[in-house]
C-alpha cells in the first residue's frame, strides 16, 4: 500500500475546439472535478496552446513573436514545483510586451489561476511551417522534462471539419 501513494499519474484530456462561454463551462467542470479528487495531492498541469501568429503581439521589434519562426513560450501559473520548472526548462520566456489576443486562451488562464493549480502553460505561435512544428517542440519539451524519447515522424495529423451545433447547449448536453 505505501507504494501506491507515491505514484504519480498522469491523465490527458483533448477538448475540441470549443467558443466561449462553452468553453468556460467546460473548463470550470473539468478544473473543479482535478480540484476536487486532489485535495490529499499535488495536481500539476500542463497546458499546451497553439495560436496563429496573429493572435500575438509583442512591442519589441525583434522579439520572435514578430518573426516567421514557429517559437513556443512558457510561462507558470499558479504555486511553482519542481514538475512545472522542469517542464519550462527548455521553453522560451514571453517577452514582458507579449499580449495575446485570443478569448478562450484567456478565459482558460483565468480560471487556472482562480482555482490555484500549478501549472505550466506552453504557448505556441503557428509560423509559416504551420502546426506541425510546434507540435515537435512540444514532444520535445515533454521529453526531455520526462526523460522519454520523442519521435517526429510519428506525429500524423488529421484533422477534419468540424460541425457546430445548431444551439450552444447541444454542444455540452447532446
């Protein structure tokens, strides 16, 4: 029994892409239910974003968020720990001009930092390359800070059109 207690475990959750105030709703439900089952624990998470590049602006001219280049910032949220740092180790920090203009990566940002969780959040800015090279960067990161191996040529995207309901509450209640 006291091995189980110092396991650590990891859940994954993807949402679809979802507005606001869908989004908060769904966000809220899924950060108090972590909230909740943890109270005897430490819950870190991890929040990988990525934007297009015209949802970030920054004042200074030569920082990479004015460039083409596919970057990824990291910043902390929350009580800092030992698994947060590690995971930012390797990302750069966002200039202090960086503004993001992008509601539901707000919205998420917000509710973290009421319900008070360590987290890491990556911010990924899509350059000219597209998705597919944030998304190394991020398998890096997530390797490295894990001591895992990250492949590239297993990352296979495919992503369909997606259907919105015609009402906003079938989206969460079907």
């Amino acid at each position: 029994m006291d091995i189980l207690k110092h396991q650590e475990w990891v859940s994954l959750l993807l949402l679809e892409y979802y507005e606001p105030p869908i989004f908060s709703c769904i966000v809220n439900e899924v950060l108090r239910s972590i909230r909740g089952e943890s109270l005897s624990s430490t819950v870190s998470l991890i929040l990988p974003y990525i934007l297009p590049a015209t949802k970030l602006k920054c004042e200074d001219k030569d920082s990479s968020v004015n460039n083409n280049r596919s970057s990824l910032y990291g910043l902390h949220l929350g009580p800092v720990t030992e698994f947060t740092e590690d995971m930012l180790r390797e990302a750069e920090k966002p200039p202090l001009s960086l503004q993001i203009n992008y509601e539901p990566l707000a919205c998420l940002l917000q509710l973290v930092q009421f319900f008070n969780c360590p987290t890491a959040v990556l911010i990924g800015k899509r350059g000219m390359k597209g998705e597919h090279e944030v998304l190394h960067e991020v398998g890096e990161i997530l390797a490295s800070a894990f001591s895992l191996c990250f492949i590239k040529n297993r990352i296979k995207l495919s992503i369909g059109e997606t259907v919105k309901p015609k009402e906003p509450w079938c989206a969460l209640y079907g």
